[in-house]
C-alpha cells in the first residue's frame, strides 16, 4: 500500500486502490479516482469512485453500496430508459426485455453529482463498435440523461 496513495478495504466492495495507467512508455499516469471490482452475475463489474482524496472517496462509498444493494432493478430501469430513448417509438415489452439481455452492465461510476452505468451492446446490433449506452442517475437515483459514449 502506497502511502501516497492509500487503498480502501471495504467489506462488500473489497480493496479500492486510486486508479493508474501504465502507458506504452512505461510512464503511470495516476487518475483521479479509485476502483476496484465486484462479481455480479459471474462477471467482473467495474466500480469507479470519482475523487482523488480518499475521504471524499470514503463520502460517496455509502451510495456504492445502496446502488449494489438494488443492482438488478437499477439495471432493468437503465436498460429499459437505454431502449426507451433509442427506440422510433414506445418499445414492446418484448423489445425492453431483449434490450435487456443484450445490455451487459460493465461499469458503474459514482460521482458527487452523481451515479453513471455504462453498458455494452453484447451482440453489436444497437450501438456501433466503440461505443457505449450510459445511463446517468441523479444522487436521487432517478434517471436524468441517456448517453453514448466512445
């Protein structure tokens, strides 16, 4: 453990360390941020706590887990908000539940402001190759904005 850069150990979401990149020069760029990961449904789900300070980091821990402890019903109200906002009209439930099955919840971000799902597009027919579905949720965790992002 960096004295520099402490880690959080946390008992639900296990070690959060700040985050680095190691770049093709071999330089590290430290980000702005800590992470770490769960196993949700048998894959690895990335957790992204924005903040470079670990007590603010330590503030925002309490909504990770309220948002871990609902993840299945934020995750079908964000696939199906994804579905909604991309659909030509109102989706079938047919429609909401493939969208569904096809939206793979990789990352979970949280940010004072606050809480961004990123999805993959499992079987490449919704999104083009590189970018992704985001669902932003306010810190009321009610859907505010639907992005794409590459």
């Amino acid at each position: 453990m960096s004295t520099q850069h402490p880690t959080i150990e946390d008992p639900e979401l296990g070690i959060l360390s700040r985050a680095e990149t190691t770049l093709d020069d071999g330089d590290v760029v430290t980000h702005d941020w800590y992470s770490g990961a769960l196993t949700v449904d048998g894959r690895e789900l990335e957790v992204m706590i924005d903040g470079a300070d670990i007590d603010a980091v330590g503030a925002l821990i309490p909504r990770v887990h309220a948002v871990v402890a609902d993840l299945d019903g934020i995750r079908r109200r964000a696939s199906e908000a994804i579905i909604t906002h991309f659909s030509d009209g109102d989706p079938s439930p047919t429609e909401l539940e493939e969208g569904a099955g096809d939206l793979v919840l990789d990352t979970l971000e949280i940010t004072d402001d606050a809480t961004v799902l990123h999805f993959t597009d499992s079987c490449g027919r919704h999104f083009p190759e590189g970018y992704w579905p985001a669902v932003h949720l306010g810190v009321d965790g009610q859907i505010g904005e639907v992005t794409v992002e590459g």
